[in-house]
C-alpha cells in the first residue's frame, strides 16, 4: 500500500514517551509507532460510531421483524 509523508507536531512530554516506546524496541520508529496509534484510534472510533448506531435501535420492533420473517422459512425447512 502506498504511504504518503506528513508533518506531526507533538508535544516534548508525548514524543518522549513514544520515544521510550522505540528505544525499548515496541516500534522500530516513530513513523511506525504513530501510525499504529492512529489505526488503533480511528478503529476504536468506527466501533464506538457502530455501537452509538445500534443503541438507537428498537429490541422490540427488531425482534417483531426476526420473528415475521422466521415464522414463513420455518415450514420450508426439512426434516432432520
């Protein structure tokens, strides 16, 4: 996958931690330690969106749906 350079301006105090983090070997650079971090943020960001979305949903009116469309495919099943 093709990789594009971009500038980051961090704080002293978070690129000494993430520092720390490749000098112990977590990352072999910064360039890889931070793209990790910001894949990890924006998946935790998507699944929290997905959550947000399905907690606007109606158990009741979900499961009235589930069960209308069992109740016609449950005759057509065969017999074990």
């Amino acid at each position: 996958m093709a990789k594009a350079k971009v500038a980051v301006t961090l704080d002293a105090p978070v690129l000494d931690r993430l520092d720390r983090l490749v000098d112990r070997g977590h990352f072999p650079n910064r360039s890889q330690a931070i793209e990790v971090a910001v894949t990890e943020k924006l998946d935790r960001l998507e699944r929290r969106r997905l959550a947000e979305e399905c907690a606007k949903l109606d158990p009741a009116a979900e499961q009235a749906l589930a069960d209308e469309g069992l109740g016609a495919d449950v005759a057509a099943w065969p017999a074990y």
